[in-house]
C-alpha cells in the first residue's frame, strides 16, 4: 500500500494527467479508458475481464432498451435481464461465502466454501451501471452512443474503487462535451490535498488508535472502550469522505464535476440529519432506484415501514457479507422509523446540544456493529461500553489516550465546518492564492513522509 500510494501519486497520477492535456479532445476519452483499465489491472490483474464484460452487457441493455422503447414488454424484458445480471454477479463475488457458512449452520448441510476474490469496488460499479440502464428505461438519461464513453464513465478511475456512485444521468453531458479549465484544475489540486490530509494525517492515525484499543478490550474500562469506538467514528468518517474529496479532486483535474458525497455529518441534530450529509450518493441511489419503486410513503404507514426495513436491511448487505452489516442497516432503520413516526416531536422540543449529543451517541454506538463482524465480540464491545467493573480506565488506553489527545482535537474541529468558514471569509482576497499553495505542499510533504513510515493501511471502503 505504501508503495503503491507513493507510485500513484509521484508516478502514476502525474504521467496520466500529463498525456491526457496532450492528447487532443477527440482522444482524451479513449486514452481515459485504456488508462481507468490499466489502474483498475494494477490491484485486481485477474479481473478487469469482469469489469469489460459488466461494461458490455450494461452498455448493450441500455441500447436494447432503448432500441425497443415502443415495445413495454419487450423493453422491460431487456431491463430485468440486465439488472438479474448484474445482481446475479454481485451476489456471486461477494455473497457466495456468506450464504454458504449460513447454510452449514443447518447440521444436515456441509457445503464446501469457494475461495472467491472479492473485486475492488464492485458494489460502486455494479450500482452506477444498473442506474444507467434504469433511467435509460424511465427515460431520465440519454443513452450511450458510445462504448468508449459509457466504458470511461463505469472504469473512471478517481471514483472507481470506493465512489462516490456517479450516476450516468449526472456525467453525460460532460462525457462528451467538457471543457477542463485552469480553475478547476486547481479547484480539484486543493479538493485532493485535502482529502489526502484528512486519509493519511487523520483517518490512519484514528486507525491505529483504533485498533490499539481494541486489542485488549477486557483491560479498557468504560471510558478506554468509548476512546476506541470515537477514534473509529472519526477514522471511518475521514478515512472515507477523504477518498471522496480525493476522487472529486481527480474529477475536476479531468474537466468532471462530480456531486458531494458528504456534508459534515458529524454535526448533524437527528439520525434523519445524519443520513442526509453521510454517504449521499448511496442514499441516494437507494432512495430513487429502491425506496419510491417499492411504494415509499404512497401506500400507507405500515407499508412505508416495511420498505424502510427493507431499504437499510439491503444498505446494511451492501457494504458487506457479513450479519453484523445487516443488524447496522436494520439498526439505523429501525431508529430512522421511530425518529419519523414517535420521536421527531419531542426532538424538536430539545435544547440543539443534547439532539447533537443524542446523534453522535447513535451513529457511535452504530459503528460498533459495523467495526465487529464476529457476533461474540460485538457482544462483549456492547457489555464493556458500560461496564464499570472492568474500571473506569485501563492503564495502556490512558497512555494511549494522552499520546493521541492532539489528533482527537483536530480530528473533532476537522469534522465541523468550521475550516471551511473560515477559509470562505478569506478566499476572493487578492493573496490567498499563497496561503493555498503552501498549504498543499505542507500537506503532500507531511503526507508523503507520512506513507514512507506507515504500514499497509488501506482504504476502508476497498471492501465494498
């Protein structure tokens, strides 16, 4: 990983950007192509036939439906065929295992496992390419002329492995017709630094916080145990709003303009807040393609109930084959039901300190599930989050805490947007532009020495 960050951002990133400014416009999109494929090789060589074969049969459904636009039956056929497909590979990659040690529960089954590699990024891809065929069929995007173009945007590499879900609707124009600037190519510099700060300088050390802690859970205590599962509420949030930033940095540095996957979370006063400003391209994804298909709120209550569980029960799966995946989905929906229909009135009468406080208590105790896949250990994480009989704090998680107190800090005002603000006030000043340039080579420098000491610390959301 270190080697391969330090490659791509000294190597990699610069030839590319340096070939594709010097290939004509006619050709940056097939050069995008062959290059999103050759990036997509270096971590999975094994599967990039996989990834052209979802881009060809995606692309054929969408002209199929298209072509047979008069014909519901017909057209319908060609959009349920491609998306069985689709769901037919996902399930086959990443739920195989899954499925097979549930079913060996049963003591009359004994199934052997199948060592499959799960291909980085499959559930981003697999959803933006089921998004194209889809509106192809409703008629909300145009569809693609061009197999080198639908292949660029499926494979483009700053989104390819952990998005945001870019959907086709959103890039079309700009597929064909874009127009890179110097401004935004320095817009997507700053984004980009920025998200490499908030990964390397913020996310790996909450990470290793993280699983310090964790280690020895029984020797914590109460406080101890609550300082990990903070350190990976903060880890997971910049770990992967980092790649974002990073990939809507890379977009612009290309002429895109790819929608923002989040908007300070942490900051948010309910559960309903939070998944506004988390994660918004799934969200959204599964509101417009599942939620309203199922009926959303337009068949009564109890059926908008069921399609809610069903909704986070599916959010839970896709991030991971695993049952704790599933109980965080149905965790969130059943809290996201109950803010809707019981609580939204007496939350709205509490002072905005406590319904922050009540929130980042939630989604804490939510990260949880989602950190422990093994059932037993999640259960003992829950029992010792509030038992004082194991003290209030061990002796190593308070070393721990006093050596990462500073990062906490930063990690705590870096969520808020209060950077940001500050940063507004200043940025039509005639000299900002000094402040900005130092500020990403302190950050490529810090970040760069940074990797050359780390160990492997990937990603968090290569997985999904």
């Amino acid at each position: 990983m270190v080697f391969s960050s330090l490659v791509f951002l000294f190597a990699y990133l610069p030839i590319t950007l340096l070939i594709y400014y010097l290939v004509p416009r006619q050709g940056r999109n097939i050069f995008l192509f062959i290059i999103n494929l050759v990036f997509y090789g270096w971590g999975e060589p094994k599967l990039v036939l996989l990834m052209v074969f979802n881009i060809f049969f995606n692309y054929m459904g969408g002209w199929l439906v298209d072509k047979y636009r008069q014909d519901a039956k017909k057209k319908k056929l060609f959009l349920i065929l491609t998306c069985i497909l689709d769901i037919g590979i996902l399930a086959v990659f990443k739920y195989t295992g899954m499925i097979t040690e549930t079913l060996n529960l049963l003591p009359f089954l004994n199934i052997p496992t199948l060592e499959i590699s799960l291909p980085i990024g499959i559930s981003f891809y697999t959803f933006q390419t089921m998004s194209y065929v889809i509106d192809v069929y409703r008629d909300d995007a145009p569809v693609s002329k061009s197999f080198i173009n639908f292949g660029t945007y499926v494979a483009l590499f700053p989104q390819l492995i952990a998005g945001p879900i870019v959907r086709y609707k959103d890039v079309a124009y700009q597929l064909s017709h874009r127009k890179e600037t110097l401004d935004q190519f320095t817009t997507g510099v700053k984004l980009f630094m920025v998200g490499l700060g908030k990964k390397v300088l913020i996310a790996n050390q909450m990470g290793n916080l993280t699983t310090s802690v964790f280690a020895t859970t029984d020797e914590n205590g109460v406080l101890g145990t609550w300082i990990g599962i903070i350190a990976y509420t903060f880890q997971i949030y910049f770990d992967f709003s980092g790649y974002s930033d990073m990939a809507c940095g890379l977009g612009n540095m290309l002429g895109f303009e790819f929608l923002k996957n989040f908007n300070y979370p942490y900051i948010s006063k309910s559960i309903t807040e939070f998944w506004r400003r988390w994660h918004i391209s799934l969200s959204t994804w599964f509101k417009e393609y599942v939620y309203i298909p199922l009926g959303g709120n337009r068949k009564g209550t109890k059926r908008q109930i069921i399609n809610l569980l069903i909704v986070w029960g599916l959010t839970g799966l896709w991030h991971g084959a695993s049952w704790n995946f599933l109980l965080w989905g149905l965790y969130f929906g059943l809290l996201l039901i109950l803010e809707k229909f019981v609580l939204k009135k007496l939350l709205d009468k509490l002072p905005s300190v406590i319904q922050h406080i009540y929130t980042l208590f939630i989604v804490a105790i939510g990260w949880g599930i989602f950190y422990f896949t093994d059932i037993k250990q999640l259960g003992s994480f829950f029992a010792d989050l509030f038992n004082f009989s194991n003290g209030i704090i061990g002796s190593q998680a308070l070393t721990l805490l006093l050596s990462y107190l500073p990062i906490l800090i930063v990690a705590a005002i870096a969520s808020t947007p209060l950077g940001s603000k500050i940063y507004n006030c200043f940025k039509d000043k005639k000299f900002i532009w000094i402040p900005e340039v130092l500020f990403c080579v302190i950050i490529l420098a810090i970040s760069t020495a940074s990797l050359v000491n780390q160990s492997y610390n990937p990603f968090l959301y290569f997985r999904f």
